[in-house]
C-alpha cells in the first residue's frame, strides 16, 4: 500500500471510527442510497457472527442497509481494494434479512477485491449489505471503498432451464458479461460440486457417433467447463475440468466418449468457485468429433503383446476408464477432479502381456513431453487386481517404470497406460519391456545341481518354473500334485545303507520326489509333500549301495503365492528312532531320577497335550513318571551337546495326557556340561502317585543331541502331614454356635486352614503355637494356646516385613471365614506359610515340626439391637508338617 492510500485509509478511519461501531451489528446497519463510492472499516470491530442461509461466514464484519433507487441490476464491488475481503447481500434491510449471495476473496484482478450482483429488484427494494474479512483471516482492519453501480440483465441462457441450442462440430460463441452464479451442478457430488461462477448454458445434441472433444482453448477469458447428460435442470453430472490441452491458460477441456447420434448434452460454461469474475465477457467453445476410440479402451479387452521388447502403443483417442484394479496402490495419478494425488490414470488404454518365463521383467513406458502413468495388474481383463503403479520413474521424470516377478512362465498381467493430468494430448508410447533376471540354471531336469555327499544346502524357487517332471509312476501325473516351481539337484550315494532327504526348515509347504538316475532319464523312486508337524517333506531311501545316482526334484506343493524363498534340502544316514520316540510307548520313570537322555536319532511328534501352551518339541522322547509324594517338582532338561533343549509337562498317562506347562531356558545346570550349553526348566506341583507325561527334546528342527533329565523334589524330605483337633468343641459364639476348624487340610504340603461356624459379619484372625496345654477363660471362649504365641494379624506382618502372615478375614452369611488378605490359593481361609509370625522374623516351619493353631475373632455379649463387643475362640488345629 503506498504512502498516499496510507494516509486516505487513515483519514477514513478517523473519519468513520464512531459509525464504525454501531455498524458493528446487522441491527444497526448504517443507512446509503443510490450508486456511487461509500466509504467503510472494519478496524476495531468483532465478529458479528450473523448467519442467514447459505451465505459464507466472515470474521471482522461490517453491515450497510441500501435500497434499489430503480427497477433493475446492481453490482456490488471492492475490487479497488487490495486487501482480502469479502461481500454478502441479504435480501431486506434489517437481521431477519435472508440470504442471496456470498463472495469469495480474490474475485477481480487484484488480489483481494471482490464483487456480487443482484437478480433483478424493484425501486425501493432493501439489501443488507455485509463487508468484512473471511472467517479466521486474522483480525485485521480494512478501510476502502464499496462500489454500487448499474449492470446489465444476464443473458436469457444464464440458466439451465433456457440455454442455447446448438449441435454437431464447430465454434460456438457465448456472452458471460452479466451472467450471475447459477450455482447449478448436475445433482451429482464429484466432480460437478464445485459449481461454476458466472456461467452460462448451451444445450448441445450429437449428429453423429464417436468420441467429442470440448474446448475453450481458443477463449481469450478463462473459462471452465463441465458437462451434464440431458439439455436442461434435470440433467446430471458428467465431467468437469478447468485445466484443458491449452495448457498455457486455464480453460475448460474435456473428452466424451461413446457418444450416440441424438445424444443430448447440457454444456456449463463459467469459472471456477474461486475464479476472476472480470474474465466473463465473450467466450468460444470448440466442439470437435474424433474416430471412436479403439477396442483396447476397455480393461475387458485388452489388446494383447507377446516377449521382450520395444512396443509402440497408441493412445490417441483413448477415454477415461476409472479402472484401478481394486486398490489404492493403482491410484497415483493426479486427480484432477479431486486437486489431489489418488485417481487412476486418465485416458488409458489396455494390454495384456504374458510372462515368456520366469524371472524379473522391468517395464519402462514414456511418451513425448507427456506425464506417462502406468498401472499393472495382476490377470488379463476388468477381474485383474493391482499390482503396482508409477508416474515418475527414477530415470526420467515423465515416465514410469515398474519391475515384475513373472512368476510362473505364462502368468498374464494387465498392463494400462495412461496420463497423469487430462491438459496432455494423448499419444503413442513406447513402452520397454526387458528380462533382468533368469531363472536359476537348475530350474530343468536336464542340468541338476550338485548335491553334496551328506548335509544341508539352501534354494530359493522364487524364479523357478514348474517343469512337469515326474519320472513316472509312482510319482503323482497330475498337474494338481506335482512339484510346483521346482528345482533339480544330483546325488551320488557317498556308502551303502540308509539314507534319510528331508526339506526340514524350509519355509512354507515343500514338496520333495526322488528318482533313481540320472538328468531326465531317472525315474521316480518315493514322493512327499509336507506330511510332519514342520510342513515339510521327508523320504526314507533303504538298501542304497554306494555309488547309485539319484536325482532329487524339490519346490513347493502349490504354485503362485506359496512359492519358498528359503528352502533348505538336506541328506543323512538314517537310525531307527528310539522306542520312546512317541507317546504311546514312553519310558517308565518314579520318583526323582536322574537319568542319560539322546534324541539323535528320534523324529518329531506332534504331541502338545491339546493345547498351545505346550508348543512343538523337535526330535523329541517321553517319560511315563509317577512321584512317590506330593510336593513341588523341578523338571531339569539338560545337553551335554551345543542344542538349546525344550520339556513339556503333561498331566495323565500316554497320548491321552493334556498340557500342564512348558519349559524356560536357563543357564545349564548340567555336570561336565561343555561351554555354552543349555539347560530347560520347569517347576510344578504334583500328587503322590499321579501319573505324569514330560516330553523331552529341541527347541528347533536342528536341535537332538545328547543329554539329562533330572527330577528332584523342591521340599526335601518327603512325609506326610497330620491334622488332629484339640479344645474341642469350643465356646459357643452369642449365636449359639461353635467355630470349628475341622475343614483344614494340606494340599501340596500347605496347610489350608478353613474356619467354620462363625458369627456373620464378625472379623477375625488366626494365632499359632508351639504347643496347647492352656486352658484360659478370655472373654467368650476358651485360649489353649500357650508359650510364645504369634499372630498372623496385619501388625505382626507390616512389622517384620512379611505380608503373607496377615489372615484378616470376615464370617460371611454361611459362617464361613472369608480371607479379607488376599493370601488364600484356594477356598476362603488362609494358607498357612512355613514362615513363623515370630520376632526375629524369617522362622521356618521345618518337616516333621508340630504346632497348633487357633482363631481369634470378634463377639458380642448379648443378641442384637445393642449388644456389647467382646471376643471368643475356635477350637485348636494341631498339624505336623511334611
């Protein structure tokens, strides 16, 4: 803004900072009249946040009441103005005014200025006239001008009830001078929404079939276009574009194919929703009829190219498909309907290509100063589905390039070439296709790889073709069942004997033939496919002399999506596995044991006690085990080799047993264990003569070696504990009843004592002896208890540190004592711990110790409604401990 405007915006808002304020409200429009220049500000205003209609809202607003000084249009305009403004006319002159039109910033050739016109109003008619900035703009102030002059009626076609009838080719010429904003846009969302400012319409009728071209290129205003099928206000929306071939300008430009002799058309000329309103004088629109497009046009026939090679592919009376094969990855055209990246490739045309083998197929496509977007698909017509898309390839920016894996020899793909933006005149591209890697050299029966005497090598069929081979019965012949994607490798038996080939590790669903001899002359001998718990493949060669040749044929048991990219193949002598190998014939364990365990030679089961918690065990062997007394048992799985070993548990007897819990891996605990080994461990209560099933093995298909099982009793010394009950009955509660702990009982060498009998709702807690020689009124009851009594209460175990003393626990309405201290693991008492609630703590209950117990608990002197609080006793619970 220069010095001069500075000082004239100054003045005015001196001038009209008292108005200004009572301007501030539609309630308190100023009042102008006539036409002519008004000067207004905005400074020091709010936001009235007035809304009427469909009018856009504004921020720092500003408000005039003017009435029509004759019959006829009016415009009103600050397009003098540089700052960013807005203007809104309501139609009557106070805040019950409706809405007739909101401006958007930007609308005349500066930057900021704006204008709106009226329909046609009688003398005296009342606007309410609303100047501010948009909404959220910032707050800041504007002083100017505001512009009301005389226009001219629209023309008779500035609606879509009466456009202009014309048909066929040629130029056909419109006036926009005085058009007002239609707000028409075909009834449909994109990409009509945005409908058109100033426009104007011509109902066109085809006179003859094909594809037609619409254009304003040769408009000197800047005109946008969009197309709707019928001739009037119920036609719908087609198409609509404001950026055309012409790309030095903004016109509109569009291509409609298919069109039908007799085929009518609503043309829609104006600007776009943010467009320069004084660009909306005389307009020319070009129609023009191309051949139809070729067959190719549609992804239901694509034209088909065969090899490698350059191709030279036309696209130039191509339409818009909207194909994108199902996914967003095909979608990376610019969209131009959307102004932004995610629609497919306009005015695109369709091949169908078949791989000439396998291997990895590069496809670059480029045509001459255009924006060339290429989508592949995977299948050969509007079924296909997405593979990939490129608009920009790393060599050349206009062309795309992707890389394919062919798959199997004789996979088709869908290839569709297209532009990136529809102001592109389409053309002829040249599209590349080149192999850039083979398929392995042992990808035929007839040039197998060496195969190494013994061991395990690695492959990948990633880029192997499925040769059909089968050497004959008893291999499978059909298609369905023969190896898929396969390879070939060559084997001389390095000694006589037995030899196990295996595909253990592989990485998906192998399939593994072996034939006697050699290259394609072999025939089949044994066949597998993914038949154990790892899914892989496994064939038994017996009586092998030295010398014979074999070739192994190994790939995947389906072709496509399941093809291995880590195989592994290996060869071994082979041992009958242990008898122990499954869990029907386990070994006969008791006790604790300490015993040699080898798993060299044993095969994977795929037992797991039904269920997942006990995973796979690999080259693994079983144990029938049964303890001699109840207790704590640690399970110890020990190698005295380097493999990491693995111990399932499970309650019952043979294949029948169901999972109780799986291993850990802890540092070994071994003797004489080498450097790095391992050892498993698991820890877990079992019942005096309960049978047990422990499954021993390898944490990987690698894993067997040698080794030891180790079952010890965590407890020590294995005895059995004994309950009596003494000062029995005890005194009766004011209830009438005695609390009893008759229902105690060791479960696992834990004493669970269990109260019985109480007064509801009374609190209590257990004390503990060495011995129960007293005989001691107190209170209610009877204290048998006598020496050195602790108390397993919430004080004794918050002062020696130990919580699990605290018994705290509430009679509920059964008159059961419920465990308030969270330290039960079963039923609602308390579990006696071996640590004594005596000071100094950490005093152990050791086996074979006696000592007695009793509940304290809270009485009452008489029944309710006013009892008196006293105290008893339950009898004593003497228990000696394993």
């Amino acid at each position: 803004m220069n010095q001069s405007r500075k000082l004239t915006a100054l003045i005015c808002l001196i001038l009209l900072s008292p108005i200004a304020l009572a301007q501030d409200d539609c309630s308190t429009a100023t009042p102008i009249a006539g036409l002519g220049s008004f000067p207004y500000s905005t400074s020091g205003l709010t936001e009235s946040g007035f809304t009427s209609g469909t009018c856009t809202p504004m921020g720092q607003d500003i408000f005039f009441e003017w009435a029509a000084p004759t019959n006829g249009y009016f415009t009103f305009s600050t397009c003098a103005d540089l700052d960013l403004v807005m203007i809104t006319i309501y139609d009557g002159g106070d805040c019950s005014a409706t809405c007739i039109e909101s401006s958007t910033v930007s609308m005349c050739y500066f930057d900021g200025g704006t204008e709106v016109s009226t329909g046609l109003l009688s003398a005296g008619h009342q606007i309410l006239v609303r100047i501010g900035d948009p909404a959220g703009g910032g707050g800041f102030g504007i002083s100017a001008n505001l512009f009301i002059s005389a226009s001219s009626a629209p023309p008779v076609n500035n609606t879509c009830a009466t456009p202009t009838v014309i048909s066929g080719e040629g130029t056909f010429p419109f006036d926009r001078s005085f058009a007002t904003s239609s707000g028409f846009e075909g009834g449909a969302g994109l990409p009509c929404v945005d409908d058109l400012q100033h426009d104007v319409f011509l109902a066109w009728t085809a006179t003859a079939s094909g594809t037609y071209e619409f254009a304003t290129c040769a408009d000197a205003n800047l005109t946008s276009l969009s197309l709707h099928s019928g001739n009037d206000c119920s036609a719908t929306c087609l198409d609509s574009f404001h950026l055309g071939t012409c790309f030095d300008a903004e016109h509109g430009y569009s291509r409609l194919p298919n069109v039908t002799t007799g085929d009518t058309y609503l043309i829609q000329a104006g600007r776009w929703s943010a467009g320069y309103t004084f660009h909306s004088g005389l307009g020319w629109i070009d129609i023009t009829r191309f051949p139809s497009p070729a067959p190719n046009d549609d992804c239901n026939t694509p034209l088909p190219i065969n090899g490698v090679g350059t191709f030279n592919l036309d696209r130039t009376f191509a339409s818009t498909s909207g194909f994108d094969g199902g996914s967003p990855a095909c979608r990376l055209a610019f969209d131009w309907h959307m102004g932004s990246s995610g629609g497919p490739p306009v005015y695109d045309t369709f091949f169908v290509w078949a791989a000439p083998s396998n291997g990895v197929f590069r496809f670059f496509a480029s045509e001459v100063n255009v924006d060339t977007v290429m989508s592949i698909h995977s299948g050969s017509d509007c079924s296909a589905t997405c593979l990939a898309s490129s608009e920009d390839s790393p060599s050349f920016f206009f062309s795309a390039e992707i890389e394919v894996t062919g798959g199997m020899a004789g996979s088709e793909f869908l290839i569709q070439l297209g532009q990136g933006a529809p102001f592109y005149t389409p053309g002829v591209v040249s599209l590349d296709v080149t192999l850039i890697t083979p398929p392995p050299s042992n990808d035929t029966c007839a040039f197998p790889a060496a195969m190494p005497p013994m061991g395990t090598i690695q492959w990948s069929n990633e880029l192997a073709m499925t040769s059909g081979f089968t050497g004959g019965a008893p291999c499978p012949s059909s298609p369905a069942l023969q190896v898929q994607n396969d390879l070939f490798y060559a084997w001389t038996a390095p000694s006589s004997g037995d030899f196990i080939v295996d595909t253990v590790g592989s990485d998906g669903l192998t399939h593994l033939q072996v034939h006697a001899g050699t290259d394609c002359s072999a025939t089949c001998v044994d066949f597998d496919f993914n038949n154990d718990p790892q899914s892989s493949s496994q064939i038994l060669l017996t009586s092998v002399t030295a010398g014979d040749p074999y070739v192994f044929q190994v790939g995947t048991q389906v072709a496509g999506p399941d093809v291995v990219t880590l195989g592994q193949l290996s060869v071994g002598t082979y041992s009958l596995p242990p008898v122990h190998n499954d869990c029907l014939s386990a070994t006969v364990i008791t006790g604790e044991v300490s015993l040699s365990v080898s798993t060299l030679s044993a095969t994977t089961s795929s037992f797991n006690g039904s269920s997942t918690s006990c995973g796979l065990v690999y080259n693994d062997v079983f144990y029938q085990w049964t303890p001699e007394c109840s207790g704590t048992y640690l399970v110890v799985g020990c190698t005295q080799s380097s493999f990491v070993p693995r111990l399932n548990v499970h309650a019952g007897t043979g294949c029948s047993a169901t999972c109780l819990g799986a291993s850990s891996l802890v540092s070994s605990t071994c003797a004489n264990a080498p450097p790095m080994s391992m050892s498993s461990e698991l820890v877990f209560a079992a019942v005096a003569g309960t049978p047990y099933l422990i499954q021993v093995g390898g944490e990987d298909f690698l894993s067997s070696g040698d080794g030891l099982l180790v079952v010890e009793r965590l407890e020590g010394v294995c005895t059995d504990g004994i309950l009596t009950l003494v000062c029995d009955p005890a005194s009766p509660h004011y209830l009438g009843s005695s609390v009893t702990l008759a229902a105690s009982s060791f479960a696992l060498d834990v004493l669970h004592v269990e109260a019985t009998g109480g007064p509801p709702d009374e609190f209590g807690f257990f004390i503990v002896a060495a011995t129960a020689n007293a005989n001691v009124a107190a209170f209610n009851g009877v204290l048998c208890l006598d020496g050195s009594i602790g108390r397993y209460s919430g004080l004794v175990a918050n002062n020696q540190g130990l919580p699990q003393l605290n018994s705290l626990g509430r009679f509920n309405a059964a008159g059961v004592l419920e465990n308030l201290a969270g330290t039960s693991t079963t039923g609602l008492g308390f579990d006696l711990p071996r640590e004594l609630p005596f000071a100094p703590a950490g005093q152990v209950i050791q086996p074979g110790d006696t000592w007695c117990i009793q509940l304290w608990y809270r009485d009452q002197i008489a029944p309710l409604p006013n009892p008196g609080s006293t105290a008893n006793f339950s009898n004593v619970l003497v228990g000696t401990f394993p």
